[in-house]
C-alpha cells in the first residue's frame, strides 16, 4: 500500500504544510488504510469511512491538543487515532490492537474522555469549555456527534445547556441519515428537511434551541469541510455545523448495506467472505428472536422495544415481521423504559430488550416509571456478565443496579428451557415488573421441559441433596457449581447444589435448612460482588453458625482483560474454588 | 365558603352539564379552596393555581377516565384530585392529608401512574397510546407537561417518539415560563418567541420534533381551551398544545414571587407570616451554602452545578452572589454529571449538588462519563436516609446506587466538622470522584477540628476501643451507634464504636483487628441494606468466625409513613438493637 503522505504524518502539526490535493491524497490514503486494517480485525467499519474528510479538516483547522475534540460514543475515531500518532495501530499488522477501539486519554494526549456509550459529547464539551472559562483560556472546544446519537436524552440537555453557555463551543453533527440501524422519531423529518434545503429551512431544531447554524452539503469534500471550520474557529459562542456524510464513504458495500457494515466482523476483501467461521449451533439471541416473534404472532398485544440495537438483542425477526408490534425508540433507553411502563398499564405485553451496560442508561426510569407503579413490564438484559470487554461495555454491573430496586423480579435462567419458561411466564404474569437475565454463555439445553410458573418468589431449587458444603450457581454460573459439585463429590464431600433462580430474594426455608448439615455456604455470580446476590445470601447468614464464600467479581474497572485472565484473578475456576473451599473448612476444624 | 357549583361536582361527568358562566365560577370555588387549604397545610402552590381552568377545560372536553390524563411530576393535579372525586380532602380539614400529593392509581381510577419525577410524563402517555393501539380502542391519551420539564431528557426522548407514534396521543405544553425557579436553556428562548408570536413564529421546536401544534395564549381563559381542547379531541395523530399560563394565579404575592410560591410552607392568609415556625438553628443546607460561597469566592475555578433545585441543596449564596461560578442545567440531571466531569477535566472544580432521590436520574452519567474516566469531581447527596416521604421522593437508595461504581469515594460525615472536612477535601483532591452524603439530621458540632484529608482511602476511625461488639455507625446513624455503646456500657459490655467515614470501602485492617477480640459486628447505616454498606461488611467477614448484624431499611417503598413507625419497623432504635445484640450473643453461647 503506497502511503507517500501518510508517511509524513506524526501528529496534526505535520498536515498544515500540505496542499489541497496532498490533503485529498492523505483521504484517500487513510481510508484504504481504514479498509484493510478493519475487515482484517473488524471494527467500526462505516462511520469511520464517512469521517476521513471531516477529521483530517478538524486537524487541518484547528490546533489539538490545546483545541480539544470529544468525539461520542467513539465509533469514528480510527481516522483521528490515526493522525494523532497512532497510525501503527492500523498500518502494521503486528501492532494491531495496540490501540483501543474509543478515545483513551491514556493512550494519547488528543483524547480527553474514555467514551463508550452515546449522547454524552456534547455535555462533556461543555464541561471542558467551561472549565476553559473559569481557568482562563481561549482554546475551541468541539464536539463530534452523529445524527443516530441525537436521539438520547443526554445529547438534547447538551444541546440545550450549550446554547446559554455564552462562550465557544462548535457541535459537529456528522448526519449521515443512519444510526447502527435506521434512525426512529420525529427529529428526523427535520434532519431530512435539512438537508434537502441545504440547510435553510426556517424550522430548524438547532436554532429552536437558540444556537447557531451553519450547513455543510457534502462533509466528504475537504475544501469545504476547512472553508466552514476557519470560518467558526475562535468563534465567541455556540455554533452547531450540520454536515452531511456518507456513511461507509469509498467502500460500495458499507455505502449500500449501511447497518451491516456499521461494525464488522473480520472478512476477506477479495472473496468478501467471512474470516472466522461461527460454529452454526443455536445461540440465546436466536432463542428469543425466534420464541418472541411465534408468541407475538399469536398474541397481538405483545410490543417489542428496543434502543437501537435490535441485532444483538434477538428482535430482528419482530422487527421484519411485525412492524406494529415492534418499537425501536433510537438511543432513548429511558423512553422505553417509561414506554413499556404505560403499555402494560393500558393491558398490554410490552418486552424491552437492553444489553447490561445500556440498562445503567435507565436506574430511575426502572424506580420511579416502572417499579413503583408495579406495572408487569418485561425486561431482557443481554450480554450480563464478566467479559474480555472494552470498559465502557462490561456487564457486570447490572446486578446491583436492578437488583436492589423493590418490586422487579429478577430471574437467572441456567438452560434453554429454563430460559424459555421464564420468558412465557414474565410476558404472561401480571403482577411485578419482571427481568430475565439471558445467560451469555454457549446454550446448554436438558430436553426437561421447564414449567413456566415462577409465581411463588424466591423459590429456590435444589437440584442435589447433599451436606457440609452448599453451592449456589446463579444463572450461567450454575454449571461452573456444578462442576465444582462434581469434583468435591470425587474428594469425598456430598455437596448441596441449588439453582436459585431468583437473583433479587432469598428462599428464607431453604437457606434456613442448610443450617442443619451445612458448614459451608458458596455463591457464585457472574457479576461483581459488591450490591449482588452474594452479599444478599451473606447478610441472611451472617448473624448465623456458618461460613460463607461469594465468587464473583470484583468491583474494578477492567478493560479488555482476557476472560482467562479474570476468571483467575477472580477465582472463578473449578480448582481455584475448590481450594477456597478446602481452606475455609479447614479453618472451621481449628 | 360558598361553593355553590363545587358542591354539585363529584365526579368529571358532573361538569358536563354546567354553563360556560357555571364553569367560570367553578374555577373561582376550586381557586379558592386551593388557596385555603394549601396555604393551611403547606404543598404546592403556584402550579395548581395556574391550572384550574386547563383542569375544569380537560374534564369538561375530554371523557376520563376512558379517556386518559397523564400528569407530570404531579406538581399541578390539586384541580385534577377536586373533580375526580377527592374534593373533601381540599374542603375539609379533617379530611386534609387523605390524598397523595401526586396522582395515584390506588386513590382513583382517574389516575394512572404514581408520578413524582419530572419529563416522565409524555413517554408514559406514550405507552398507554402504543397500549391502546396494540389493544384496539379509541380513546384520547393526554399529557400534561411543564415548561419546566421540558429540560429533561427523557421529555425529549418521549417528544421525539411521540411524533411518531402515527395515532392520538395529545401533550398540553403548560407554559408559565417557569420551573422551580427560572428556566435554564436554548430551550426557552424558542417558547419566549412562541409565545411573543402566538405561536406563529415558522421556527418552532415543536414542529421540527415533527408534531402538530397549537397556541393557546391565555391558559387562564376557559372558553379558549374548550375552543381548542374540543378541536383536538379524537385527533388521530401526535399533537402538542403549548398554553401560556400564569403560575400562582389568583394569588397576588404567588403571582409574583414565582419561585418561592412553587412550593409553601403553611401560612396564614391574613398575616401572611408562617404558621409553622422552625428554630432558626443553622441546618447541614446553611453549612454548605455557607462553606461553598466563601471557598467559591476566593477560588474562581470552583463551578456549582444543580438541576433545578438550588434553594434545597444550599447553593442560593453562590447563586446570588458568583453568577459566572453557577450553573442551574435545568432538570438535566444527566447533563449535570457529564458536565462536572469536563469542568474538573479541564482544571475546574466541579461542586454538583442533587438530592438523594435524583442521583437516582444519573447512574450511567456516574460511571460513563465521570467514574470510568476518574475525574475528580465533587457530588454533593442531599436528603439521604430513611423519610417519612412521599414513595417518589424516597433517599434510601442513593448507597446501593453510587458506592458499587468502581472508582468513586463516597463519604459520609458524622459532624460539622468532619462534613466541612470532607467537603473542602473533595474540592481540593485531584484523583477520583469524590461524593459527599450530606447529613439530615440536627446539625451535630464538636467544635474539634478535623483534618481536611482523606486520602488514605477506606481508613475507619475507631472511637472508642472495647472488645465483644464492635459497632460501625456510619454518617448520621453514628450517633445511633454512639447511644447503642453507652447503653451496653451500662449492661457491662465495653464495645468498640467505629466511625466508617468511607461508604464505598472496607478498612481490612480494622476489620480484620476485630477478629481478635470481638463476637459481634454491627452495622448501622440510613438506607436500604440490599447493596449497601453494611452487605460488604457482612461479605467481609462471611468466612471468618464472627456474628454480624445489619441494621437499616428493608427493600421497599414506603409512602408516606411516618420516621417513628420506619424506625421501629427496621430495629433502627437503641433498644431494639440491644434486644438483637443480646440475642445473639445468647445464641453464640448455646
């Protein structure tokens, strides 16, 4: 690949000496780059193609780090990764995930947040530019948004607060009329008026909220790009620049099939096949897109709703094949949350499906909207548990935040058919907010038809009836305990083994006869220990004649951390348990 | 009194029959007796007055409860609660205090949800209409919102799904040009010009959400509303009307002065001079405004940022006097966070203060934007602990949310001293977020200085060094612990009384200590136990040979009931908690 000017590129300083058509060479340099590097790891593969142009402008104009760009939710960043020393990361192969996938202030001096979730830019800008103000400085402050991530709350009280901050912030929108999917709500019929009116349009949301408006038509075109950027650089209030992209610019593919190309798995450019092979076995995603799509063929009063992620949490099918039953409310988390609320109330089935990490977008709306009126919403929370994840996307921490609100049932299924009974009964019941944590782990399915009855709370069960040690596997974790229950049967210890299938209560009965013929109590959770289920069970027993051990995470950042590396560190394996356990109950006979 | 309409009134159906001059006197009746009673018992006062006619107009057109009002953040249903059956709780003094100061479903069918927080309101509404739909049925869902409200961003998020709901679902836009206290945002200078032009102005925030509009200019005339409500009525598509209303009308001093007549206390009609009087003794809100103002001045990096509340979180000093140091974002919670985390980025210092039970609108705003990006932030917690509150307005959760995000010290201090302490170490320290749960409480004052340094994270203070109970009376509730200790003193136990200080921490050195010499840990903390402080001690200790006991709120909401009646409920009184040492300590011996 001949890189004659991204060779000479280090940092931002070394594009001002460029001329216009070294620029548009550099363009063209860096996407081929983008290409090659993100269908041989995968990655965000379309917004960062509609950013080149527009990036290598912002660096053209403006002068970072003492200028300070917050991109959102980092998904168009590898172009300004690239030209802000980073360029290994996605030239050589060998340095590959060297870098994140998210701006990182510890990886460079260009980046200002560690940024993983949408909305948040434009309210972090502020915070920087006022900062700015109240330190003395005259720096710009600009924010990076897509059209996709204007759907969230956060973004619209940005967007509002900005405009009276009375002193320089520039919101780039980059529009390129999608969101990972199509975008939903009524602020994109402005959008579209925008754009075909180039901008001048009189009923304009941006100038509604009393900032200032400039339009770009083409955000591809460099000339332009700098033109409108030298125009509003140093300027003395907020300025909004509405610039037009095209998502996945320069590779046809990405151009037409925007919401596939939107992040990539690694694929051949020649053959354009994938690069890894999936084992084709049935994963939890397809289980519920296929159990929600046949229930809500036949029961019309069933709503799925998502926050614009429909792929990953298992409602593509709905959304296909039931459009009047399928909602998909953009990046508005807490909407959703409020919208199921109201659809149960009025005697509808309302299913919302959230991954983990997006649920945190929503701890008051599951209190005040939902909770507190006890409305029998059901909620599906992916992708819970410990992962090699980046840190912005872990889910380990859902636990604590939906577990510790009164009157929301939430369940941990351990097989596929537990699984599904739990989804029938949470649609069907009509007394409790109810959550169902969908296991993330390979699908284990017993063939045992499971009765979709979880009316009596907190019922626990126990699976093998045994003495001295006690293990709770709590949904996926179940068959790690399981495995631990095997291995201590083979060292001469009969253990208890209890599935317990609520995560937010305690079977009192159960928990109370251990007491009997029990030395030892483990829980394990897939999840961090602090606000979880395991220091629920320690409470109950702690005024008691027992021990007890909780597995599960601890309560840290991590990112990127090898699923190995953690499950060790946190003594989530067999053996490492199994010595925990020896140890406690040799403490016991001293 | 004369009532001679209201008296006829009791139910919405009662009006239908009234004359236009009937229903005019009709509002001048429910103005009064709103007048009359909340001035005798304190409540909400501006608000509802500005409502009567709207109120009368919507049960005059409209057909509830088929017909569905969605009332947010409950600020304005007093007219509502009159007309639906509930006026004796607003005629009668006896019968003062038998309704909700928000709408509830279990009081009346014209009510649908249990509303306390605001911008919730058109997302529900949202709901019943997506219910409806999904149901079959074809009645008229109302939303009722504030300007104020507006700032939120679940408002908009609910605004911009609304419109395309593609069925009825009406939002009355209740403009009185002001929220608690003034508005905040670009927001407000879009319904300044709506309301300058009538409506007519082509640049219309409402209108670029892609919702049909209409003005209504006077709010307060009741032939214009029925005009307009009636026009609307079984519209088949997404419509807002934007009202201008006069907040406090009929009341001259409420007319006036908006703000402080938002919300009263109860005070006499004739003197006008409060019928409650409060020893003017300095309270932990006086401290703050106090401390934050005289650190604010000399230091013009600090930046104070609340969302809508100034007056209850202490920083009306700083508001009044150090404008460019002030930030009201509105009821922009979300904002709030994001913001603080840019300001101590850049080498401001953010001081954000919120009550308890709002924090609750920020949990992804904690850990995304500021925990996982480490700025050092400080957030002020206001009105934490077991209330006799209203269920919406509850401050036992705010541990369980904020002190299991990794990478947050939260503090809670058990005097004066130690509170301005904290305080002036949470500006000054530069390494973490730092949350500060204000006490509630009698103001408690040593007079001994304590230092402003608690950067040696997780470090318990102990008090008073004994053997055989150990007690861990965190914040407010050290006190409690305190009397506990003097109590078993007297019975011959000499505890050891430990001042936690850290929330989010164990001092393992401490704790490990106790082991020694101690059969019995307690912990006492003023908030729900699930998730919280006293869990983490019990999981401390859960494989080690010693009895702990958990003293705080159980998961629930309460409503209403009364500190006393919460107290006993929980074993949160001295002698009840001696009962359950002395239990254990007999078990342990057996």
């Amino acid at each position: 690949m001949e890189l004659s000017i991204l060779n000479n590129i280090n940092e931002p300083s070394d594009l001002k000496s460029l001329s216009k058509d070294e620029l548009n060479l550099l363009s063209s340099e860096i996407r081929n780059v983008l290409i090659k590097k993100v269908s041989s790891t995968g990655g965000h593969f379309g917004p960062n193609l509609g950013m080149v142009e527009a990036t290598i402008a912002l660096h053209y104009v403006f002068n970072s780090p003492v200028d300070k760009f917050v991109y959102d939710v980092s998904h168009q960043t590898y172009p300004h990764k690239i030209l802000t020393g980073r360029k290994e990361a996605f030239i050589n192969p060998e340095k590959f995930g060297t870098v994140a996938g998210y701006t990182s202030p510890k990886e460079s001096e260009h980046d200002f947040f560690t940024i993983g979730h949408t909305s948040t830019s434009i309210s972090l800008a502020c915070g920087l530019a006022k900062g700015r103000d109240v330190k003395g400085g005259n720096e710009n402050i600009v924010a990076i948004i897509g059209d996709g991530s204007l759907s969230g709350g956060e973004a619209y009280e940005g967007l509002n607060n900005a405009a009276v901050l009375g002193s320089n912030i520039i919101i780039l929108v980059n529009d390129n009329d999608m969101s990972i999917a199509e975008n939903h709500g009524g602020l994109y019929q402005n959008l579209a008026l925008l754009r075909e009116t180039e901008g001048k349009a009189e009923n304009n949301f941006f100038k509604t909220l009393g900032l200032d408006y400039y339009f770009i038509k083409d955000g591809n075109n460099l000339e332009l790009l700098i033109e409108i950027f030298e125009k509003v650089k140093n300027i003395d209030h907020p300025v909004v620049i509405h610039m037009q992209t095209i998502k996945g610019k320069g590779y046809e593919d990405a151009e037409v099939n925007k919401e596939s190309f939107h992040w990539v798995m690694p694929f051949d450019l020649e053959t354009k096949e994938p690069l890894v092979k999936f084992e084709s076995s049935e994963s939890y995603t397809d289980i519920t897109g296929k159990f929600l799509l046949e229930k809500a063929r036949k029961d019309k009063s069933i709503v799925a709703i998502n926050a614009a992620t429909p792929g990953i949490v298992g409602v593509n099918p709905i959304r296909y094949e039931l459009k009047d039953q399928y909602v998909d409310v953009g990046i508005a988390e807490e909407h959703a949350i409020a919208l199921a609320s109201g659809i149960a109330k009025r005697g509808g089935k309302p299913v919302v499906s959230f991954l983990s990490s997006f649920i945190q977008r929503t701890y008051d709306q599951l209190s005040q909207d939902l909770a507190i009126n006890n409305n029998p919403a059901l909620i599906m929370v992916h992708g819970g548990g410990i992962t090699a994840s980046d840190v912005t996307h872990l889910g380990v921490f859902d636990i604590p935040l939906i577990s510790n609100i009164p009157n929301i049932i939430y369940l941990a299924p351990t097989t596929k058919e537990e699984y599904i009974a739990m989804m029938e009964w949470g649609i069907e019941q009509d007394k409790h907010p109810v959550a169902i944590r969908v296991p993330r782990m390979n699908v284990v399915s017993t063939g045992d038809m499971v009765k979709a009855d979880f009316s009596e709370l907190n019922k626990y069960v126990k699976v093998e009836d045994g003495n001295e040690v006690a293990i709770l596997g709590l949904g996926s974790f179940y068959h790690l305990g399981a495995k631990v229950h095997e291995r201590l049967k083979e060292i001469g210890i009969n253990a208890t083994l209890i599935n317990p299938r609520f995560i937010t209560g305690v079977d009192e009965e159960l928990l109370t006869s251990l007491l009997d013929n029990h030395k030892v109590v483990i829980t394990l959770e897939d999840g961090v220990l602090d606000g979880g289920f395991g220091e629920m069970i320690s409470r109950f027993y702690s005024d008691k004649d027992i021990r007890v051990l909780n597995f599960g995470a601890t309560k840290e950042f991590t990112d990127s951390v090898s699923l190995e590396e953690l499950y060790k560190r946190y003594h989530l394996t067999k053996d490492l348990i199994i010595a925990d356990i020896k140890k406690v109950l040799e403490d016991i006979k001293l």
